[in-house]
C-alpha cells in the first residue's frame, strides 16, 4: 500500500491522498471519508419521448424527443468526470414510461433525471419547471410516507412515495443551479414518469419550443453545453450533500 498528495479533483473535489491496495486506487477527500468521484454514483438520464412520439413540435420544425437527447448526451458528459452516467434511450427509441424508471431501479442508481420540453398554443409562455413528485389524492399521495415490511413490498406505482424528502430536495438544489440559466420554478405533480423511481426523481422542462427565443436555444450547441452544465451542478450538489436513504 503507498499513499501520496495528488492534490484535487477537477470539479472542486479535493484530494489528499491515494492509495494503491490490491491494485484499486482509492482517492480520499479532506475529511478522510471516501471520495465522491471514487464511488461514481449512478445517475440515469431519460430523454423524454422517442420514436413515434416526438412530444412537443417547435414553431421552426424542431421536435422534443431530438432536442431533449441533445440535451442529455451533454449532460452525460458534463456528469461523466464524477458519475457513470446511463441514459434511457441513446437514439430514436420509443420507450414505455414504467421502462424508464425499471432501468434506474435496477441499476440502483442514485437519482433519476427526466428531460422535457414545454409547449404552449401561444408563443409567450417561457422558462423552465422542475416537477418532483406529488400524489393527486392529497399533498403526497395515498401511500406515502408507509412503512413497508420486509415481506410486504409497495405497488409499482408507489415505489417513489419512499422518496419525497429527497426527490424535493433535488428539485431544490437544480432550482439554484438552474437560476443563472433560465427563470426556473418548481412544482409537485402526479407524473407517472417519476411514480415508479424507487430513488430521487425529478422531471425537468427546459424551456418551451413553442418560445422563439427558447426553441433557438435548445438548438444552439453552445447553450445546450450551458444548460446541461447547470443541470450537472445541481446533480453533484444534491449527491454530493444528501444523506444516504434507508430503503
């Protein structure tokens, strides 16, 4: 075993030392605990539709499903540094919403990030909407908050009732990063895309299509890195600070 100071991570991780023991090399941050880049969390990306559902159409012939996978292949490499990062669909695929959340379920991942584009009748509406999930019968749903057994497992639909606090918190801190980028805000709702995530989950609006202004940016390259960027930061703020949760 031999240890050195290799000083930081790019991405403000700081490191003091290495350690080689049994060929796996180990970096230990300040506090002496292991690194948050060492342990690579799992962070699954869905681009929202796909395939025959192109989701909302642009006022310029832009469609959401190829913007939205844009968005989410310059997410993967902004989180690449200090995450492994799997996306839900890497081309034009049409995926059922339960198959999105399965994939992060079963990667035991350690958040679920869905990426959409508003629309709107009219050319005014703009900004982003992070949403974390809320029940439609009262504020958190029918189960939430249940304290399951071992031998008795919650329904499909109500895996992500085990993770309000943490999914809120989330949509808190990418409300933050967001806040240079775009006007952001934030809302609960009963999304079916999130009530399947046995983990913290939000879905993100981006911006609108049907905006002039904001379809322009979701198709500049520049803008998207900027964007995906933000989203980037708010990930590894929320990973880097949350507890870990008890299932």
């Amino acid at each position: 075993m031999s240890c050195q100071y290799v000083g930081t991570i790019p991405g403000r991780i700081p490191v003091l030392a290495v350690v080689l023991f049994g060929g796996v090399i180990l970096a230990f941050g300040a506090a002496g605990r292991l690194s948050f880049a060492a342990q690579r969390p799992v962070v699954v990306v869905d681009p929202g539709h796909g395939g025959d559902d192109v989701g909302v159409r642009g006022s310029q012939g832009a469609v959401e499903k190829d913007r939205m996978l844009a968005l989410a292949l310059e997410l993967q490499k902004a989180l690449a540094p200090t995450c492994r990062v799997e996306l839900t669909r890497s081309g034009d695929e049409q995926i059922d919403l339960a198959q999105r959340t399965a994939l992060a379920n079963h990667l035991e991942a350690s958040v679920f990030v869905s990426l959409h584009a508003g629309g709107s009748f009219l050319h005014g509406p703009r900004g982003a909407t992070i949403f974390f999930f809320r029940g439609a019968q009262g504020a958190d749903g029918p189960a939430a908050g249940a304290d399951f057994g071992q031998e008795e497992q919650p329904r499909w639909e109500h895996l992500q009732n085990r993770h309000l606090a943490s999914s809120r918190s989330l949509a808190k801190v990418l409300l933050d990063s967001l806040a240079g980028v775009l006007d952001t805000s934030l809302v609960g709702a009963p999304l079916a895309v999130l009530a399947g995530a046995d983990l913290p989950a939000v879905l993100i609006e981006v911006g609108y299509l049907t905006h002039p202004f904001e379809a322009e940016q979701l198709g500049n390259p520049e803008a998207l890195r900027a964007l995906a960027r933000a989203i980037a930061a708010g990930v590894a703020d929320f990973l880097e600070n949350a507890a870990p949760e008890k299932h």
